[in-house]
C-alpha cells in the first residue's frame, strides 16, 4: 500500500490518500512457450505492475532444442527478476561432481537433497535456487562430449518473499516441467523415468548445514 500527502500551503492541513499498487501482470507464456501464468502465479509480493519475458543469448526461443552452450529465460522487469531458468548442457565430471550419490558439492557448500527418483538428481543449492540433472543422449551433447542436461531455477527476494513455501515449491515445480518439455522436444534418445509429481519442498530453504554424503553408485543411467 502506497501513502500519498499532500499539504496545502500556508493551510497547515494535511491531505492523505492511500495508493494501491499497480496488479502484477504476468506473462500468459514463458520460456520456450512451455510455462504459463499459472506456473508464475506463486511469484511475486514484493513487486508490482508488468513482467515480461526475455532471453539473454542468442538462439530458438520458440521451443526447446540441445545448445551447445547455456540457455537462459528471464521472466522480470527492469533489474527485478520474478524467475530465471537456464539450461546447459553437462559433463560426466560435472554430474558426478555436483548431482551424483556421494557428490562432493555437499561437503564444500550446503545442499537439500530432492528425491525425484532414480534417473534424475536434484538439490535446492545454499543460495535458494533449484538444480537438477539427468542424462539425455542427442547428437549436439555426444558432439560436446557432455551427455547430461542441467537445469536451475530462482527467484528475486526482491521480487518474492524467500519465505513463500508456494514461491520454494514453484521453483522445484517449474524445474520438473522444463525438464520433462526438454526431454520430449530435444528428444533424449535414451528412456528418462520422470516423476508424476515434483517432490516436496523441505521446509529448511536455503539449507544451512554441511552434510557429508556417501558413495551408493551412481544414477542417470550410469
């Protein structure tokens, strides 16, 4: 709520009036035409008025397709951004050193684990965003060497209220959705067992602990 006051000079009176904000307009398709408004709904508090959406590197932005270097979806206004997305592709290393059971990420920065089953890896990373990865088998990744895909996914504290459980599980939502468009539209040749549901967001965001994790195999199809 915006307060306006007006005094009248020489009057000592004063004249108040209480302005509400602009209603946030959302976008009715975002990133790669594969999120809608109701993705975004959960965004939002700490700003108002219109978000649009923007792409800062060159590329398709009509559909999602393997690029050899990251591709990045901004939905915001001005230096405010409601979410960003970015997608790249990624090396055994990587994977194994970030994503894989017994990563060493975990014990160099605190780290949530998300369970979206057997084929593809998440975690909330210590600054509040949403990673996850899988392998995806395509031509442009087999050129590059780099046979997984990686996902992120945040928000704005300026945007959004960090302590929102809508805007945390929006996030852990959206990264699934892109995950399972990305699949079909690259396509991965290779079969990817998705999750019907994203998992929970964990109530502790962003993590604040150190976990050291052990070695179990690795997923992803290795």
């Amino acid at each position: 709520m915006m307060v306006v006051a007006l005094a009248l000079a020489g009057s000592g009176v004063w004249w108040w009036q209480e302005k509400e904000p602009p209603p946030v307009e959302l976008p009715g398709s975002a990133c790669w035409s594969v999120l809608d408004r109701a993705d975004l709904a959960a965004f939002g508090g700490r700003a108002h008025g219109r978000f649009d959406v923007s792409y800062p590197r060159e590329g398709s932005h009509e559909r999602l397709q393997p690029s050899e270097s990251d591709q990045e979806c901004l939905v915001g206004q001005a230096v405010v951004g409601l979410l960003s997305v970015y997608m790249r592709p990624l090396g055994e290393l990587g994977y194994r050193s970030d994503f894989a059971p017994g990563s060493t990420l975990g014990q160099v920065v605190p780290v949530e684990r998300l369970d979206f089953g057997a084929d593809v890896r998440g975690f909330v990373n210590w600054n509040g965003s949403v990673r996850l990865a899988f392998r995806c088998e395509n031509a442009v990744y087999a050129a590059l060497g780099r046979p997984f895909l990686e996902i992120g996914t945040g928000t704005d504290d300026r945007a959004t209220d960090p302590e929102s459980p809508q805007a945390r599980q929006a996030l852990i939502d959206i990264a699934l959705k892109l995950a399972k468009a990305a699949a079909l539209s690259y396509p991965c040749s290779n079969p990817v067992r998705f999750p019907a549901k994203a998992p929970t967001a964990p109530t502790v965001w962003p993590p604040r602990e150190i976990r050291s994790e052990a070695p179990s195999g690795t997923a992803g199809g290795q």
